[in-house]
C-alpha cells in the first residue's frame, strides 16, 4: 500500500527508517503467523518478530455475488475504496501556504491488480511544492476500518482573487474475483494478468479565496516576501583588513515562507567601500509539512579609507499572515578596522560579480639582458626541423578540446532537463542489470518490481519528471509526441502492465517469463534510444 522514508540529525548522530505498508485481505477464518523476515546486510543477518493474526466471522462480510459501490466519499460505509481532498485554510492572503492533503482510503474489502495511478490536480495560479512524505493510518469510519494513505502539497498563490485548486484522479484495477463465485476460478486466472475492472476515482475542486496584502503599514523597504518567525544575519570573513583587501560578506536571511519567489536582498551605500555582487543561493525544507527556506547574498566590500568603520545594520520588511502584520527585521552592526595599504604580497584572489576568480599573481620588472660580446653558430638543432614547428600546435588543440569540455560540462551542470536525458539509457541499463543479479538469485517479484522502475525512470529522465509520479498514459502520450507509431509504442505499455501486475501475483510467475521481460525491457529501451 505504498511506502515512506525518513532521515534525522540530531546530536551530530545521523538515523534514516525506510517504511514499507502491505494490506493483507484474509480469504477464511482461523489463526495465522506471518513469519519472522530476514535481512541479510555487510555478512549481518537481521531478523523480525513473528507476527499471529486471527481472523474471525465478520458481520460486515459481503454476500458472493455482491459488488460494493467504488468511490463514494459520501457513502464511505459502503465504499471499500475511495480518496479524499482537503485544504488546511481556504481563505489566505497572496503567497501564503496552503497545505492540500488527498487521502487513499481502502478497507480490504476488495482487491487491485497494479498499484493505484495518481495524477495531481491542476493548481493554476499556485506555486507548486510536494510535501513528502506520504502518510499511512488507519482510520475509524461508520464503524469500519480503514487504511489512509495520504499525500500532501504546498500551494503558495501568485495573486489576489477567486481560484479553484481541480480535482486529483486516481486510477485503479479491481480484482473483482473476491466478489464472485469460486466456479470463476479460471476467468480469476485472466484477470491476474492484467484483465480487471478499471475504475477512476475523483476527488472533488476545492474553492480558495486570496487576498490581497494589505496596504495599510506598508514599509518602504517591503519585499513582497511572505512567511513568519523571519530572522537576517550579517557576517565579514575578517574585520581587521588594509585598505584595498576584498572582504567577503554574507547576508542570510532563514524562516518559513517560500523563498523560491524572493528577491535577493539590497546592502545600503557604504560610504569609503567598493560593493560588488558575487551571487546568492536559495534552499527550501519541508519539515513537519511547512514550506521553510534559507537564502543567502555574497558581497564583496574593497575599503578605500583607513580608520575605523562600521557596517550600519540592514533591513527588511516582510508580512506576517498569521499576526496579519508587516514586520521589520534587521542584523547587528559591524565593527571595521581598516589599516593603511601596503603592497601586494604573494597571490591573493579577488571575488567579481560574474562568478569568475581574478588570481593576481604578481608584479615585476623584466630586465633586458645585455648583447653578447661574440655569437656563434652551434650548427643544427631539433628545433629547426618542421616536426619541432608541427609541436607548437598541440598546446593550441589542448585549448580547444579544454574549452569544448568546460561549455559541455557547464551546460549541462545548468541544464538539468538534458543532463537526465543524456543519463537516462545509462540508468536503465544499470537497473536491468540488478534486475539480472536479481534473476539469478531466483527473487522473482523484485525482478518485476526493479524491471518496472527501470522502464518509469527511463521515461521519467527523458521527460524530466519523477518516476513515482509517471503513468503508463504519460509514457503513452510521450511516445506519440516523439512520433512513435502504436506498434512500437505497445511493447513499453505491456511491460509495464505486466510488471505491475506481477506485483499481486508473483507466485504464479516463472523463471522463462522473468527473463523475458528482462530481455524485453532491454531490447525496447535499446530501440527507443536509437531512435
């Protein structure tokens, strides 16, 4: 029923868990022992508790040939399966944080033949951030028990007025076997293989109203950032300097609020000081589900007058949504002492704004040697041959090589988009390789599982996407856009299907099917990068 992960720092001691929820649907009464699970790491072998169930006579138990109503929010007692979509607040002001939570909601009642496939809703006029991670409970309804997969986003608005946040789609494959008689048994065998009943669950468009920042207190110096328990700092990497040393200064700003849409802040005029911009960085966390961030501007300062100086404090202006005020911030000042210049000793590096390093290496005087009383001829050298002429021009096609790497290694660092793409076939055939290692070792159901993700992540880098977000109708529509006929689209799709429903029926499949789907996924993912 999906999985979650998590990481913690405390104390300086790093832990991470890694969550894995399975729903188990009992078919009989009677005691059972799930067995304890081995887990074999670095020659460790780890073992978990056993776990007895006992299953009893229900009262809510189905009739055979009884088929429960899908996706009802509304009459959640007679729906087996259904999702939900909430909002924390509908009524915020522009750029604050709104917490949207879709819940998956499953009593067990009835069975999937794949994993459910999630599509976002549409959030124009929003900032979008995903919130993971994903959350399992279970929850009490109407006397019935369910389990509650839920997923979250941050949605920030762009501007004032009326918007709708649309309706998230989830589709799912029933196994309607469990709700039929056992003479079904050989229509039951068709359907584990990708046959079923395709439903699609819809949550309902949720109505936000956004205001405006109001202009009332407004400071001069306002931002537009929105966001609470702001705080700024100044540093210098020294505060002893001569006059014509760079200073480094950062300023840094931290709290929640979504400092992706945040302008770098401005220093004042020092008076005495050159200031140049030498860049600015931006980070964001989602803790405990709340958008929070760290920006942080480098300037560099070149004191022009001796004596002592200070920095005066900088300040800034942002709006509080939930005191529903302007609040002003602002560092500490700093105290300089600038010392008279002396001259340049040794290397020293001074920072621009373009992002590049002037290294000053030195300053001198090349004196002319005096002519030679008498020259004589030494008669023939290497260097008067053409070869010694042809080896000037290596340097010069090591300059071009080095510059042709550096622009390919710089775009593709600033291009994230085709840095996947061009890493996407290597990627997959990594995966199938594990899948292989994973062949040999007779585990059947993770060379299906581990197959499918080399096939998602592969489409996932070429379309610059996350593989846990990807549906088998994107990859579809991506393949047409890439003017692949049908014909040779189908391949990617039945893989896919296949591996996923190999998910719920491992046991029924075999080594000779296991490696052909490996060899498939292979030989597909070989043809589409060809192409």
């Amino acid at each position: 029923a999906g999985s979650s992960q998590s990481f913690s720092f405390i104390n300086g001691q790093r832990s991470a868990s890694l969550q894995f929820t399975y729903v188990l649907v009992p078919r009989k009464e009677g005691r059972y022992t799930i067995e304890p699970i081995r887990y074999e790491t670095d020659g460790s072998i780890y073992t978990s508790n056993p776990v007895t169930i006992d299953v009893v006579k229900s009262s809510s138990t189905l009739p055979p040939h009884a088929e429960p109503t899908v996706g009802s929010p509304e009459d959640a007692a007679d729906s087996p399966i259904f999702i939900r979509a909430k909002v924390d607040r509908d009524t915020v002001y522009v750029n604050q944080q709104i917490t949207w939570t879709m819940g998956f909601y499953t009593d067990g009642r009835v069975d999937l033949l794949r994993s459910p496939e999630y599509s976002p809703p549409n959030a124009e006029g929003f900032w979008v951030e995903d919130l993971p991670p994903q959350q399992n409970f279970y929850k009490l309804i109407d006397g019935t028990k369910y389990l509650v997969n839920e997923i979250k986003r941050g949605l920030f608005p762009t501007a004032p007025g009326q918007y709708r946040i649309g309706a998230a789609r989830v589709e799912i494959m029933l196994d309607d076997f469990g709700t039929r008689g056992f003479d079904d048994i050989f229509n039951r065998r068709l359907r584990t293989f990708g046959f079923g009943k395709p439903r699609t669950l819809t949550t309902d468009e949720i109505a936000v109203t956004v205001l405006a920042l109001p202009s009332r207190g407004r400071p001069v110096n306002f931002s537009g950032l929105v966001g609470r328990s702001l705080t700024v700092s100044l540093k210098t990497d020294k505060q002893v300097v001569e006059a014509g040393e760079p200073v480094n200064v950062t300023l840094e700003i931290k709290g929640e609020g979504n400092f992706k849409t945040m302008a770098a802040p401005q220093m004042p005029e020092l008076p005495g000081f050159k200031l140049y911009e030498s860049g600015s960085t931006s980070e964001l966390f989602k803790n405990d589900y709340v958008v929070s961030g760290k920006k942080r501007s480098e300037f560099v300062l070149i004191p022009q007058v001796e004596g002592a100086t200070v920095i005066p404090p900088v300040q800034m202006s942002y709006f509080d949504p939930e005191a529903r005020e302007y609040k002003t911030i602002q560092t500490t000042a700093v105290q300089m002492e600038i010392k008279p210049g002396t001259k340049e000793k040794g290397r020293q590096i001074v920072f621009t704004g373009s992002g590049e390093d002037i290294e000053v290496l030195g300053r001198d005087i090349h004196y002319i040697h005096p002519v030679p009383a008498q020259t004589l001829a030494t008669g023939s050298r290497l260097y008067w041959g053409t070869g010694y002429a042809a080896l000037h021009a290596v340097p010069l096609l090591a300059v071009i090589v080095s510059l042709v790497v550096e622009r390919r290694r710089k775009r593709f660092s600033g291009d994230i988009r085709a840095l996947r793409r061009r890493r996407a076939a290597g990627e997959a055939e990594k995966r199938i390789g594990k899948a292989r290692d994973l062949l040999r070792k007779g585990q059947l159901a993770e060379v299906f599982a581990t197959v499918s993700g080399a096939v998602r992540g592969y489409f996932a880098d070429k379309m610059n996407k996350s593989a846990s977000g990807v549906t088998i109708e994107e990859i579809s529509a991506y393949l047409r856009e890439q003017r692949i006929s049908e014909e040779d689209a189908e391949p990617v799709v039945s893989i896919l299907r296949i591996c996923d429903g190999a998910q719920y029926s491992a046991a029924s499949m075999s080594p000779d099917q296991a490696s052909r789907i490996v060899k498939q996924a292979c030989d597909v993912i070989t043809s589409l990068e060809r192409r």
